[in-house]
C-alpha cells in the first residue's frame, strides 16, 4: 500500500527518469490492483477501437473542447509521463501549460518533480533523435519563445524554470503533495522508498540510450 495518495504524476519533464520511475512503481504495485502508464494513455473510443495516444495529447484534445483533462484516461493510480510527441513535429508538455487543469480534476494528487543534472539532461536531449529540434520549434512566450531551444544555455533556463514552476504551483496549491527526486543522486531510491513505501531495490537506471532511439505515438 502507497503512503502518499494516488494519482501520483511524473511533472517533471522527459528524459530525466520517467522510465526509472515507471519501472520502479512497476517493480512495487501488484498488477492486479494498480493501473501505471507511461506515455501512452490507451484511450477507448466509442467504437471499442483500443488505439495508442499519448497521455499529453488525448489532454491537450480533451481540454481543447473543454473536457476534464484526464477525461477517459482517470483511471491510472500512476502516469509516469505525461508529454506528447505531435504530429506535426511539435510538443505538448502538460507538465509546462496545463497545471491548473490537472490540479482542477485531482486536486489532492501526489507530484513527483523528476530532476538530475542540467547539463546532462540537455545531452540525452540531443541524443534522442529529433527531440531538440521539438524543443526548438515550442512557443511559450514570454518564458520561452520559439527559436530558443537552439541555445544550451536557454535550454538549461527553461529546464529550471519549468521544475521552479511546479514548486511554486504547489506551494499554492497545499492540498498537492510534491516529492523531488534527483534521478542521478545515489540516494534516489531511498527518497523515493520514503516518500512511497516501496523497497529502493526497485529503483533501478533504466531506457539508457546510445542516440538511436525514437518517440512513439
């Protein structure tokens, strides 16, 4: 049994542990009993047709047409990542423009603010096929414009900004609980073992990549 109420939600942006967490919750959640993703959010459309969408996509569609944000996909105790990989080439990340909407339909959700050093973020970034040419098409002015994203420098601001951003959304929001994990500090595990209950020998370094990976969905 998880210490910390459910949903728990990954807010921290990808490439910084999401697949560590996801396998560390999977590690420690009996199956039968516990619903975990991690970017897909298996959305069921009306014809009964099971078909893949990321988690930050079908929220971006629901809020669109102002639907709950998690509208057909409020059924998983945790969502290890909830970005979304577009189409057209750009990014959706929730963890960046949609916190009042995913406070609003679960207002008492566990955060997990994933972080490990900048600098070594920015390299998986660049590793991750076209992941820094997304970065460099997003526009969320005025915090960060579309052209920015060509910059390391910039790419570091937006990476503290954006976990900066949640921090201070929950220090406004108090009935959110936030855990901050650095992915890369030994004791990783223990905090995480701390914060949840379940054994840090499920924390393990996980999807390492060698620059020949890509998104899917």
């Amino acid at each position: 049994e998880l210490k910390l109420s459910t949903p728990i939600i990954v807010m921290g942006l990808m490439k910084a542990g999401t697949t560590s967490i996801f396998g560390y919750f999977d590690c420690g959640l009996d199956a039968n009993y516990s619903r975990i993703t991690h970017y897909d959010c298996d959305p069921i459309h009306k014809n009964s047709t099971k078909i893949r969408m990321s988690c930050g996509k079908h929220m971006r569609v629901n809020i669109k047409y102002r639907r709950p944000a998690f509208d057909g996909m409020d059924n998983f105790h945790v969502y290890a990542e909830i970005d979304a990989q577009e189409n057209h080439g750009g990014m959706t990340l929730p963890q960046w423009e949609f916190l009042p909407e995913i406070y609003r339909q679960f207002p008492n959700a566990t955060w997990i603010l994933n972080l490990r050093d900048s600098h070594r973020w920015l390299d998986s970034i660049d590793r991750w096929k076209d992941l820094r040419k997304r970065f460099i098409d997003l526009h969320y002015p005025p915090d960060f414009f579309r052209g920015k994203g060509s910059d390391d420098e910039d790419m570091i601001k937006f990476y503290n900004l954006q976990a900066q951003r949640v921090r201070d959304f929950v220090i406004k929001h108090p009935s959110l609980t936030l855990v901050e994990v650095q992915i890369d500090d030994p004791s990783a595990g223990k905090v995480m073992e701390d914060a949840f209950g379940i054994s840090q020998l499920c924390w393990k370094k996980r999807n390492v990549n060698a620059g020949d990976a890509q998104w899917g969905l």
